[in-house]
C-alpha cells in the first residue's frame, strides 16, 4: 500500500465528545491500520482551525489528530483546508443567488 488518505470527521455543529471521538479515536485508528498495512505515506486532511490560537471544539479535535499524525512515524501530509465546496455543503448555498 503506498497512501493512505484521511478525510473523515465530525464537524460542528456536531456534539464534542462526537468530535472528539470521531475526529481524534478515528485518526489513531486510519493510523495503527496505515502502520499495519506499511502504507508509505498518510495525506491527513485536517482544518484551519487546528492552528487557532482560541479553538473550539471542532480545532481542539483537528489538532490532536494532527498531532498523532505528526508523532505517528510515517511520512505525512497534512493538508489544512478552510472550506471544502459540494453539492449539498452550506458554503455553496449563496453561489445560486450570486450568479443570477
């Protein structure tokens, strides 16, 4: 296996504890499987929020993950999105009435 790559997470307004849960648990799980599998390379897709001087809940659990990742032995990237566009997202929900 050569990447492995994470993008699951819980984001608010979910509860903390989900977060926590979903966001940091779930990170060292995709790790111990990468380090079993000798997968080469972890890409962790991680959030802006983590680097936050006051974090919610949300940026608490973002950087946590984050460090597991960097402490995890394998090489990593680890990509901090701001905003991520889809079909049914909230950030997408302006762009209709923007474009007419």
């Amino acid at each position: 296996m050569d990447t492995v790559v994470h993008a699951a997470a819980v984001m608010p307004p979910g509860a903390p504890d989900r977060m926590q849960e979903v966001n940091v648990l779930g990170t060292a799980n995709v790790i111990a499987f990468a380090q079993r599998r000798k997968a080469r390379r972890l890409v962790y897709l991680s959030a802006v929020s983590a680097a936050y001087a006051k974090k919610n809940a949300y940026g608490t659990s973002k950087a946590e993950a984050e460090r597991l990742v960097q402490e995890s032995g394998l090489d990593y990237t680890i990509l901090r999105l701001t905003m991520v566009y889809g079909p049914s997202g909230p950030a997408l929900w302006p762009v209709p009435r923007l474009s007419k």
